[in-house]
C-alpha cells in the first residue's frame, strides 16, 4: 500500500524559472492539503483541494502560486517567477475525507533551492 | 483564529530520562489534536492523536492527553532513547476543512 508521492524530492531553480511540484495521494484519497517548511520554522498551510476543486487557498500567496488536483493525475503545486524567498521544503498530505479527526498522511516532501 | 505554541528547544536530555514537550492551543470549537514527530530529510509522521477531551493518544511509549480546561496537549514519554532524537510538531485541525495548523516545532536530542 504506497504511502503519498512527491517528485521531484530536491529542486533547484534559477530566480525568474518555474517550478513544478508532484504529489499522488494515497489510493483511496481524495483530499489533498499542501503545506510549506521555511527553514528552521514550522509547517504552515498552503491550500487544500478535493478532486478538481479548491477547497481553501488561504495560505497561498496572492501571485505566482498555484495548484489543481485534476480528474487523472497527480497534484500540482506550481510557483512561476521564483524567487529566492521560495526556497523551502514543501510537503503534501492526503486523507480519505476533510473531517477535522481525520489523520493526514505527508509525502516525503520537495526541497526547492532557488539560487 | 487558531493557533499552537510549543516550547521552543532544543530539549537536550540524557537516554532513559523522561520528556514533556508543552503544547497548548487557542482554537474556535472542539479541534482534533495531533502530534506528528519529523526525522532529518524526511517528512512528517503522526504519532498520535487525540479527538476530544479527555482523550489520552499513545503510540511507542509516548503520550498525550486532550485537556479542554487548560487547552494543552503536552506530549511525555518515561524513558527516551537516542532513536527518539527527532523534531516534534503539535498540530490542531481545523474543524471546517480539516487543515492542519501547526507549532512551530521542538528538536529532541537525545544523548547516549
């Protein structure tokens, strides 16, 4: 039973390059939460999305970010024009359903470096 | 709005001493509480949880106990090991989406 998928695991970018991040829920999950890591800090809530929705973008800056979740396919958490502030590890978590006991399920993550 | 506050570390401690990490939170209703723990280049695993008051999580030798009247969720274990050296995150869930908010984290070294 395959745990969640992130790839890249390590991403290096050019300032002004776009990044493209992965992630494939666990099977079974329909509920995708992206979260990011600033170095030496905590995790802190990006966007949540079901299967072609977003659910709650609250904690996406307002420019250069996006994400989907389509009908096939992973989830893409998408940062144009990256700057080196962007810099950070960005994980993904999954769960069968959005109630508030439910556990989230994280990938092993994705660590981009802008230089 | 919500929120978790964690002791700041690094907690340093001997193998076979005991451990609390405090956690308390501020949060509208009745959250979910989560401790998930974070070993080096990997990502987060739970290592328990607990759904209401009261409720006591426990997984591997670690503890934690729901209470509403003091809002705090402090994680302990009797007997650490130096396999236990890790970074610590005490999480609530929001109860309209279900996303996690997160403490800002706590290093445990443990030292043979």
């Amino acid at each position: 039973n395959a745990g969640v998928m992130q790839n890249p695991r390590h991403l290096v970018r050019r300032r002004g390059q776009e990044a493209r991040l992965r992630c494939s829920p666990m099977k079974g999950h329909s509920h995708v939460y992206w979260y990011r890591q600033l170095p030496e800090e905590g995790l802190k809530f990006m966007v949540y999305l079901q299967k072609e929705n977003i659910i709650d973008e609250s904690g996406m800056p307002k420019e250069r970010f996006s994400a989907e979740f389509p009908k096939e396919g992973p989830s893409i958490l998408r940062i144009q024009q990256v700057v080196r502030g962007d810099s950070a590890a960005y994980f993904c978590a999954s769960s069968p359903s959005d109630r508030k006991q439910e556990t989230q399920y994280f990938g092993p993550g994705t660590r981009l470096l802008v230089l | 709005g919500n929120s978790v506050t964690q002791m700041e570390g690094p907690v340093t401690l001997s193998e076979e001493a005991f451990l609390t990490i405090n956690c308390t939170y501020t949060a509208t209703g009745y959250p979910s509480l989560f401790w998930y723990v974070q070993y080096p280049g990997e990502g987060l695993q739970l290592l328990l949880k607990a759904t209401k008051a009261d409720d006591k999580g426990s997984n591997k030798g670690f503890e934690a106990t729901y209470r509403k009247e003091t809002t705090s969720f402090h994680l302990e274990k009797g007997s650490v090991q130096v396999s236990d050296s890790a970074v610590y995150f005490c999480a609530l869930s929001d109860s309209n989406t279900g996303k996690l908010i997160f403490g800002q984290g706590t290093t445990l070294q443990v030292k043979p």
